[in-house]
C-alpha cells in the first residue's frame, strides 16, 4: 500500500467518523455502497428521495399503529356492548315467549289489566299490601280448587236433572 493510499484511507476513516459512521468492519460499509451503486446508481437525489419516503414511511407507520391501538380498543368495547345487546334481546325473547303462552290461553292485555286491578283493589279494601294479596289469591285458588270443581259437577247435574 503507497502512502498516498493509507493517506486516503485515513481521510476517508477522520471524515466517516464526523458522521458517525463506524468503518472498523469494512465489509459491511461495502456492501452499503454497493447498494447504493446497484439501486440509485450513486444518484444523490434518489438516495435522498428513498431516505425521505422511508422516514414519512416510518412516520405513517406510527400514527397507524396509534390508529390500530384505538380501533382494538372500540372493538372491545363494542363487543361488551354486542354482548349486553344479545343478553337483552335473549331476555325480551324470553318475556315474549311467554307474554305468546299467555295470549294462547286468552290471557291478554286487557285480561291481565283487569286482573291486576283486581288484586289492587282486593289489596286496597283488606288493607294489605298488593303483594300479599297476590299471594292470598294465588293460596285461596289453589286450596279452593278441588272445592269450585266439585261444585260445578254438582251445578251440571242439578241442571240435567231438571232438564230430564
């Protein structure tokens, strides 16, 4: 090696080194010119363009991912919701099904309003809670039962006697 080549070498390592640009590993810095030589054609402005796209490049992929971060967080909470909603709708399922069983025994609306006005002013006159009144008339219809079916076979029979 001519001195005028360690020269340059030296140079070339004093004036890498201001950029930090480490050269101990010759190699690798070889191969970064290479590509350089092989992509852009040592096209300062395309070396340049490639650098600035891959920094807004850098920059987008950030604020996506910000983006992706929040959108996870609104799926989570929409599938909360989703499952509340589901719970709900299987609840009003439930209750139209049987509001349907009710309907099929002719129990409507209006059947079932003046049944709870019933019981209301069954509570009001004895002076007791609605509930408890609700209780006592469930009580006294299934304890009096056998009794008013039994009273009714007896009604049928006077009635066909009569008849006959």
């Amino acid at each position: 090696m001519t001195t005028s080549e360690v020269k340059w070498y030296s140079n070339l390592k004093v004036e890498l080194r201001k950029y930090s640009i480490d050269v101990d590993d010759i190699s690798k810095f070889a191969k970064v010119i290479d590509n350089i030589r092989s992509e852009y054609n040592y096209d300062a402005g395309k070396v340049i363009k490639e650098f600035s796209d891959l920094e807004l490049l850098r920059t987008n992929h950030a604020s996506l991912q910000m983006s992706v971060n929040s959108l996870q967080g609104n799926i989570g909470k929409l599938e909360q919701e989703q499952s509340i909603y589901q719970a709900l709708v299987n609840m009003h399922r439930q209750t139209m099904s049987k509001y349907k069983d009710l309907e099929a025994m002719r129990l409507g609306l209006k059947e079932l309003s003046f049944l709870w006005d019933t019981l209301n002013e069954i509570a009001f006159a004895n002076e007791i809670p609605v509930e408890k009144a609700v209780k006592k008339f469930l009580t006294d219809g299934e304890e009096q039962y056998d009794k008013k079916i039994g009273f009714n076979l007896k009604l049928r029979d006077c009635e066909l006697r009569s008849i006959a």
